[in-house]
C-alpha cells in the first residue's frame, strides 16, 4: 500500500546508556563522561571512569578532559572492553 515498513525499539535508560558505551568507544572522539553523567548521572559516570581505570592502566584506553579513548592495541579488544563497562 506505498508505506515503508519500519520497526521501532523503544530502549530503557540502561539500555541507552550501554548502546552509547559500545559505539562511542569505536569512534575516534570515544566516550563523553560528561554524557554518562547527563544521562545516568555523575555516581555512574565516576563508577564507570573507575571501571575503566584497568584499561587505562593497561595501555588499553587513555583519558582527555572528559573522554574515554580506546588506544591502537585497545581497539583490538573494543567489544570485550565496552562489555565490562556496561551498567
């Protein structure tokens, strides 16, 4: 009858929060910590800047102003990364 078919996903607040986290972390400019906090808050935002502490450690993920940023080696391992900062 003419229309285009389209589906619509109505996401929960975690659900957003852990989409934003897996395809911000692929992304150059990576993830907003200030956006966590608008999102969810700055607990959760400071709850998941401790999470990331280890890859930061690791040389897996590196920190600038508010940004989380996957390094060269720590693209490698984007998926298994974003996982553990999931909510």
């Amino acid at each position: 009858n003419g229309l285009i078919p389209f589906e619509e996903e109505i996401l929960t607040t975690v659900q957003i929060l852990n989409e934003y986290i897996m395809t911000s972390l692929r992304t150059a400019a990576g993830l907003s910590l200030n956006r966590i906090s608008q999102l969810a808050g700055r607990e959760e935002a400071a709850m998941l800047r401790k999470k990331a502490e280890k890859f930061i450690e690791a040389g897996r993920m590196m920190q600038t102003d508010d940004r989380l940023i996957l390094t060269k080696e720590g693209k490698l391992f984007a998926d298994g990364m974003a996982a553990d900062l999931f909510f």
